[in-house]
C-alpha cells in the first residue's frame, strides 16, 4: 500500500511538473492593483462600488477597490462622494468623521474636505480656512438603478450610464463577496459547461435543464466584449453577453415559489465583478423584471423572506471554506438561500485564490476560455505598451433568452 502511495504521489509529480514552463508565457489576468496592465484596464470604465440602499444621508463608510482605500459618504443633499482613505494632517481613517452639508469632516483634529477630496478647512491652524496645495484626492461618483458607481482612471469617465435597462418593470441589486480572483468567477461566466456538473443538485440553473446533455459551445468579439452562445440538441440558442471589462449581462429564470410555482417573468440580469484586492472581489447583480400586478405581493413576501434569511445563513465564504477543508459538505448547506453562489465559490476557490493556470489542460470544452483569454491578452499587451486599447461599446441590445 505505501509503495502503490509513493507511486501515485511520484505519478502527480511528474504530472504537475510538465506544464510549468508554460507561466511565463501566460498573461496576468490576476493582478488588479494600480499600474498593473489588469488594474489600468479595470479603471478605464465606470466599477460599482456599493449599493444605495445601505448609505444613509449623512453617513460615511470605508471602501477597497481594486487594491485601493477610500472614503465613500452621501451628502446631505443625497450626492454620493468618493474621496482618499486618509487625511492629509495626521493620516486618520476619513471615514470616522462627520459629513457637514457636502464635505467630510476628520474625526481627530476637524479639518474639512470637499467632495473632490480639496481641504477647505484646517480649525486648529492659523489661517485655519482652504489650503490651495492640500488634498486627500477623489473620484467621480454617481449614481444607477440602486448602485453607487466611481471611475478610478486617468481623464474624463466615459459616458454613464455604463449599461441601459428596457423601461418598467422591478429594479433588484444583489450585492456578494466572494473570496477568489475576480478573473476566475469572470472566465465562470464565459464556462457555460459547468453548469452540468457543479450546478446539478439544484438551485436556480436546474430550470435551465442543463444537466440532462451538454452545450454545443461558441464565442465571438463583439463591439462591446465577447458573446457567449450555447445550444441544446439544435433547440433554440441562449446567449450571454460578456460586456467588458468585468460584467456580463444574461436572463436568468423566473423567482419561484416554495411550491414551485412561478412568480413574476425572467430576470434580465448584469453582473458586474470588482475587486477589492487580488484574492478577493464583490458580484454586484442588478436585475429587472416584469411582475404581473396580481403575483406583486406574493412576489415581495419571497422576496422578504429570502433578504431575511440571507441576514441569518452563513457567507458564501464560510461556506466554501468549510466544505473545501472538510468540515462539511455541500449538501449541508442545501437550503441556503444563495445556494447558487456557494456552488460558484467552492469551485472557484478550490482553484485557490489566484488560479495558477499554467498548470492546467484545456479541452474543446473551453473553447470560450480560451478566446476570453486571448481578447484579455491582446488589451493588456496593448496596455503594457502604452498602445491604445479597443474602444468598446454596449448599445444595450439584449442577449437572446434560448431554453
């Protein structure tokens, strides 16, 4: 038996060894921090970075976003702002002070700063008014459809909205964390294969039918990113728009009932991913969907019960974290209300919280993948270049449902 281990363990070796010269050759889809390719790429577009509903006028909250800190707080007129982690004086955490109409006030010695991070108040200093040279810096910040977005790039934000909605109907934002590279979850939405397996106990894909044979795959560029297009035994096409950098827009089913029953039509879902920092980032979902007058209340009763129990269950972090150690399984956890997600997680974390892909073996199952990678390649290269990158556009056709 220990020879037969020592010759599996051997075996692995060898294996693991192979493709290792291939690292140097791969692109970092990884790293998201100011000055790296993948940072500088992410910063050229507007990112969500919290949803409206959990701040308060008059309220200040500290933010990471792709490696950085800042302070994010909402003026008394309603205006969200996005200024520097720090202040300038003695470089305590903005985000313990005091909103004062549209500035922010530090929390140890009072000086003010407005909503572009410039100090416009210094009251222990003598002039203790404005200093023209003194700034925590800030980001433009706006507000969509319940989320709180800022552009962290150089020159003027591109247009805003980043993606338009269809008129009426339920505006939803799911806010999660998930604790891997951001990259992973999004070559996840590029992965429509995964959904035969990781997703075939249950949750939300099931409607989808996807475990009964898998996908006939195929990927395009597109003018805003890549198209994602999958079909079933030549039945109808289901497509998901992968708009770059960072989110894909895709149908999702209908809420259903604990009997079943469905409420309300499909759910014309973004996701877009953002990372806090190179191990960790937050899916921000925001859904819209069209609920007959007469399923409205039974709508919103699910809908509460679910917000409740989210309150209540475990993260998606723990979750994942105990099931890939050991201490649980996944069908502890069946019952969670974002059971979907904690499928996501444990696949994706079991890759570690950065992949390591020059270890891995591509089939013709990746073929999304693998082109994905090779439009990822081509901007990053263009950026490490200082060459200019495609200039993408969304003009807010939606994808094909399918199914």
């Amino acid at each position: 038996m220990q020879a037969e281990s020592q010759q599996m363990q051997s075996d692995n070796k060898a294996s693991d060894r192979k493709p290792l010269g291939r690292k140097s050759q791969l692109m970092d889809f990884s790293s998201a921090g100011p000055g790296t390719p993948g940072g500088e790429f992410l910063r050229r577009f507007w990112q969500p970075v919290y949803a409206s509903r959990d701040l308060a006028i008059g309220t200040a909250k500290p933010i990471r976003i792709m490696g950085e800190q800042f302070t994010l707080y909402r003026g008394e007129s309603g205006a969200p702002y996005i200024v520097g982690y720090r202040c300038a004086h003695r470089c305590t955490q903005m985000s313990t002070g005091w909103v004062r109409g549209e500035e922010i006030q530090c929390f140890y010695h009072g000086w003010k700063y407005s909503g572009t991070g410039a100090c416009t108040e210094r009251p222990a200093e003598n002039p203790p008014g404005p200093h023209k040279d003194i700034s925590i810096g800030g980001v433009p910040a706006r507000e969509y459809h319940g989320l709180i977005y800022g552009y962290f790039g150089p020159g003027e934000p591109p247009a805003f909205p980043p993606y338009p909605f269809s008129d009426g109907g339920i505006i939803e934002n799911l806010v999660t964390e998930f604790p891997c590279n951001w990259f992973q979850t999004y070559e996840n939405f590029a992965d429509e294969v995964h959904l035969a397996f990781v997703h075939s106990g249950g949750g939300s894909h099931d409607d989808l039918k996807r475990t009964v044979e898998l996908p006939k795959l195929s990927a395009h560029e597109t003018d805003y990113g890549m198209s994602r297009i999958t079909s079933i035994s030549g039945g109808p096409e289901r497509a998901a728009h992968l708009i770059f950098p960072n989110t894909m827009r895709i149908f999702l089913p209908p809420q259903r009932a604990p009997n079943g029953k469905e409420i309300g039509g499909w759910r014309d879902s973004y996701l877009t991913l953002v990372p806090t920092d190179d191990e960790n980032h937050i899916l921000f979902s925001t859904r819209q969907v069209h609920v007959p007058q007469e399923q409205l209340n039974e709508y919103w009763a699910i809908r509460e019960q679910v917000r409740q129990f989210v309150k209540s269950a475990p993260s998606i972090r723990e979750v994942a974290e105990a099931v890939l150690s050991g201490k649980k399984v996944l069908a502890d956890y069946k019952d969670h209300p974002r059971f979907v997600f904690i499928e996501d997680a444990i696949a994706q974390l079991g890759q570690g919280a950065i992949a390591d892909r020059s270890r891995e073996r591509l089939g013709a199952s990746d073929v999304c993948i693998a082109i994905l990678r090779r439009l990822f390649t081509r901007e990053l290269t263009a950026i490490m270049q200082n060459k200019p990158i495609k200039t993408w556009h969304y003009d807010g056709t939606p994808p094909q449902r399918g199914f």
